[in-house]
C-alpha cells in the first residue's frame, strides 16, 4: 500500500491575523484528513480491502512450483482419537505472522487410503492453506459417506485440533478423488456455506446436483475408464446452477488414477480456485478467466467468466 502525506503549501503576509492562521490550520487539517481517509480506503489499500491477499502477486511459475512461498508443518491425527472419520495428517504453514488461514479437507477414493491423494497436504499449504488429508472410515465407504466425512474433518480442523487457531472456520473447502470427488459434491450439497470444492475424476451414482451452492471445479480425465467423463465429470458439471461458479477441467493423456501423483495441471488450477474462492483473491482470476485453452495436458475447460463470488 502507499502511503501519502499532504504537506499543504500556501503564502502568507507577514504577519497574518490569528483568525487568518486559524482558518488556514483548520482547512489544512480537514484536507488532511480527507487525504488520510482516502489513502486508508481507496482501490490500492488491497489490506483494508480484503485481508487475505497475501504474498507477491502469483505468477504462472509460482502456481507451477512444487511448493510455494509457506514453509509447512505438518501433525498427525489418530484415528483412535476421531470417531466419526479415519483420522489424517494436517498441513500446515509454520508462519504466524499472516493470522488465520483458509483451510480444505481430502478424501481419497475408493479402496484408498490418505496416502494416495497425499502430495496434495505439502503442494497446497505451501501456497497458504490448512490441508486435512484423511482416511476414511473403511476404504470401501460410498460417496455419501464420504462426504459426510469430509465435513466432520473439517469440523474437527476448526474446534478440536493442535492448529485450530490458525484456521478460519468460515472459509473452507473440500477436495476428493473418485468416490471421495463423489463425496465432495455430497459435503457442497450438504454445506452450502463451503466456500470452495474440487472434485478430481469423480465418481457417484447421482449426476445431477442443482443443489450445489458452493463454486465448483470438477476435474475429469480423457482416458478415465472407471468414472468416464460422459457419464460422471460431465454431467456432474452441467447439472450445476448455470448460475454458480463452476468450471470443467479435462485432463489430457490422463486417466482415472492421474489425480494419485503429483500433477502440475491439477496443482495449477486448483491452487487458483482455491486462492480465488476462499481468499477471494481476485490476483488468481487471470489463470482462470479468460478460459484456459487446450494444450498438451488440457483436453477441454469449460465455465463461467468472469466469476461473481
């Protein structure tokens, strides 16, 4: 932010009248403040404005890193302490100086443990977010499950965990792959107050969500033989509010499982979701409007811009 500083000039007699000099304080001092009002309030004071821009403005490579600005730390939850969900590891940025952070919890699919959705904990927090990924319950538990889950995490991320305090309880996200992408409509459907979701290859028996208040990425794999895009990530997508915020991402040369290592396309796009709709951090926009086109790892991107939340 810059900050002026209004050093009123003018001429004066020499020797002016009190009440002169009086007024002539006065209307300084009213200038002044006016100035000062401005300065605190105008476009540039992004702070005043939205406390949770953070960082230098992003950058193509700083999207693509592998980690970026947040050194992280990371704890570990027992599922014997947990009943309601199978416990997780929790990311976290170490710094104290930013406050509070936004936060989202991930569901691996089924037959899946937190292991195979684990580079996501890192990659994310190190961009400024609280990662819970889990283990559920059973690795068999079905999208409604899942998502229920998901939701009972992030509940005991913001009331009961060692880094509660660096958590903003009112803005969360959630993230799953294959039925927990199921479960992650689920927990959007259930919540409307999420303030972001991103289901990667998903996979659920119900296709339609017009429901769903919550801005939506769905995530969906050109070679996925599991959950094909025609009859899951697609319809999932279209069936969503024409009036929300909600984007397809069709990955190219992928499959059903891409979302189980590290991957640079998914990384991008869900860090800019994720900076864009808990944070609202309007800096992300550009990576997302305009509308990315397809290269050699996006098949298609379809959605709405520019975006209203």
């Amino acid at each position: 932010m810059q900050h002026h500083t209004l050093t009123p000039h003018g001429t004066t007699s020499p020797r002016p009248s009190r009440r002169r000099a009086s007024r002539f304080t006065g209307a300084a001092a009213a200038v002044a403040a006016v100035v000062a009002l401005t300065t605190l309030t105008g476009p540039g004071a992004h702070a005043a404005d939205n406390p949770y821009e953070r960082g230098p403005a992003p950058t193509t490579a700083s999207i693509e890193a592998a980690r970026g600005s947040y050194a992280v730390s990371q704890t570990t939850v027992s599922s014997l302490l947990v009943s309601d969900f199978g416990g997780g590891t929790i990311y976290y940025p170490t710094s104290t100086s930013d406050g509070t952070f936004g936060a989202v919890a991930v569901s691996p699919g089924y037959t899946g443990t937190q292991s195979s959705i684990s580079w996501l904990g890192p990659r994310l927090a190190s961009q400024g977010f609280v990662v819970f990924t889990i283990d559920t319950l059973t690795t068999l538990d079905q999208p409604d499950s899942r998502g229920r889950q998901l939701l009972a995490a992030l509940d005991y991320l913001t009331q009961r965990s060692s880094v509660r305090t660096r958590v903003d309880s009112d803005r969360l996200g959630v993230i799953g792959h294959s039925m927990g992408g199921g479960g992650t409509l689920e927990a959007a459907k259930t919540r409307p107050s999420l303030r972001a979701a991103i289901p990667l290859t998903p996979w659920n028996l119900d296709k339609t969500w017009p429901e769903v208040r919550t801005p939506t990425l769905v995530v969906g794999a050109d070679g996925d033989i599991i959950a094909p895009v025609a009859t899951h990530a697609e319809p999932f997508y279209t069936s969503l509010p024409s009036s929300l915020d909600r984007a397809y991402l069709e990955l190219n040369g992928a499959t059903h499982f891409t979302p189980n290592s590290s991957n640079t396309t998914i990384a991008k796009y869900s860090v800019s979701w994720l900076k864009r709709f808990i944070d609202k951090d309007t800096r992300y926009e550009q990576f997302l409007c305009p509308l990315p086109q397809p290269s050699l790892t996006i098949e298609e991107y379809r959605g709405n811009c520019p975006h209203t939340s």
